[in-house]
C-alpha cells in the first residue's frame, strides 16, 4: 500500500469512527438498543485500532 493509499484509508477510517460516535450517542439514550451499542463501541476500538496502525506506519521511526 503506498502512502497515499494509506493517507486515504486512515481518512476513512477516522470518518467512520467519528459517525460511530455519532450513533452510540442516539443510541444510547434507548435502553432497548444496548446490544447494538455494545456492537457499536467494539467496531469503534476495532477502528481505533486501525487507525494507530496506519499512524505508526505513516510516521518514521525517530532514532535519537
């Protein structure tokens, strides 16, 4: 995957992440819907996840 490539997925990924946000705040206030939340929350770490990934991948390594 070339930078670029990986500059545009980390995008995504960080979009997806913040509507994720988005959906676990409405969906929280229903108590019927915890199930979905607690999809919801994992998908998020699972992005995160992702995300430091491609972050670490992006930025050299420094040696001091």
């Amino acid at each position: 995957m070339t930078e670029d490539e990986m500059r545009k997925r980390l995008e995504i990924l960080r979009v997806e992440h913040r509507d994720l946000d988005a959906a676990i705040a409405a969906l929280s206030e229903n108590p019927t819907d915890q199930l979905r939340v607690a999809r919801l929350k994992k998908r998020k770490l699972l992005l995160k996840d992702q995300i430091l990934q491609l972050e670490d991948a992006l930025i050299p390594d420094i040696i001091a």
